[in-house]
C-alpha cells in the first residue's frame, strides 16, 4: 500500500477513494497518478512532489521533497529560488548571510542574540568572574607564578630576539619617553633598595 504514505504538508495533497477498489481505501490522488505513469509502485522512501495534475517530480526522499517546497516558497516571495528564510527577521537572504547551512537565523540576528544575551546577563557573568578570582586567589597567583618559572626562558629568548628586531623602534620609543622611563628606574631602584636594607 506504498500509494498511501503521508505527505509532509497534507492540506495541500487530494485524496481519491479507493474502497470500492482492490486497495480498499482513500489514497493520495497525485501518488496514484505518479504509480500510474511508472507502471508500478512507488520504491519506499520516494516521495512525489506536484506543481499541478500534470506535473509531477519524483523526490528520492524528504529531505528532497522539502527542499523543493523551501526553493519554490523562496522564489514565489523573493525571486530567488536558492535563498533562506531567517525566521528572527522573516527576509530572505542569501546564504552567505548566514553562518551555516542548518541555522534558520542569518548572521545579523546571530549577533542582535548574542549582544541581547550578554546584556541581559551581563551583571551576572560579572559577579561570577569575581567570585571564581576570590575564591580561588591564592591557586591562581601560584598558577601564574609557576606558569612565569615554567616559561622562563623562552620568555628570555623571545625578548631578546624581539629587542634584535625592533632596536630602532624600541630606541625611538626610549628617546620619546625618556622622562617616563627615567621616573619609572628610579622608583624601581628605591624599592630595591629598601627590599636590600
Ligand atoms: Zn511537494
Ligand atoms: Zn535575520
């Protein structure tokens, strides 16, 4: 009784009875006329899509089938047959206005979301951030003490290999900044001075 399967969107799909008839039963009208033309059943998991009585296209499944409905929906409202449909903006776009294939929501309502989202829990994310670096303070300072020993020398090496590549711009930036750095040594060298005594 392969003729009976549902269609996806059955308002739009007539019924013919059939009781009276070997198969014994209301069949879908387009599906009979579809087995018909083939001379035979039609294979399990193809559906039958209708533009009209005589127009019929064989869809070898329904992902198919509904993508043929999504196409002609797109090109009957914005004469684009290959556009999507964003359900936060109700436009049609093109697909490169959103991020993947399986998103119903184009990129600019993406992001409209996400803003949304973080605003309204913008307090609360806050609040937990300084919760987590209250509890955890000491653990965290002995993180980033023992991640500075670790990285030691590579830290070393970079700044020096960096001092190497950059020696004119770090001397403008010395011969720019002179008294800021001047002030910053010389309180350096107190508070060595008074870790020594
Ligand atoms: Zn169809
Ligand atoms: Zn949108």
């Amino acid at each position: 009784m392969l003729a009976q399967k549902k269609p996806f969107n059955r308002e739009n799909y007539k019924t013919v009875n059939m009781v009276n008839t070997p198969l014994g039963c209301y069949v879908y009208e387009h599906r009979l006329i579809a087995e018909s033309a083939l001379g035979h059943l039609i294979p399990k998991g193809v559906e039958v899509h209708h533009h009209s009585k005589a127009q019929l296209v064989l869809c070898e499944s329904r992902s198919y089938h509904i993508l043929l409905h999504n196409r002609k929906k797109a090109l009957e409202a914005c004469g684009h047959a290959t556009w999507r449909h964003c359900c936060d903006c109700d436009a049609y776009k093109h697909t490169d206005e959103f991020y993947t294939k399986r998103t119903g929501i184009c990129k600019k309502c993406s992001q409209i979301r996400s803003k949304d989202y973080y605003e309204s829990n913008k307090d609360e994310t806050v609040i937990t951030r300084k919760k987590y670096a209250g509890k955890n303070k000491d653990e965290l300072q002995e993180y980033r003490r023992n991640y500075y020993l670790k990285n030691r020398e590579k830290r070393l090496e970079y700044q020096k290999a960096y001092k190497k590549k950059n020696k004119d711009k770090i001397n403008r930036y010395r011969e720019l900044n002179k008294d800021k750095i001047h002030a910053y040594d010389k309180a350096y060298r107190e508070r060595k001075k008074v870790e020594i005594c």
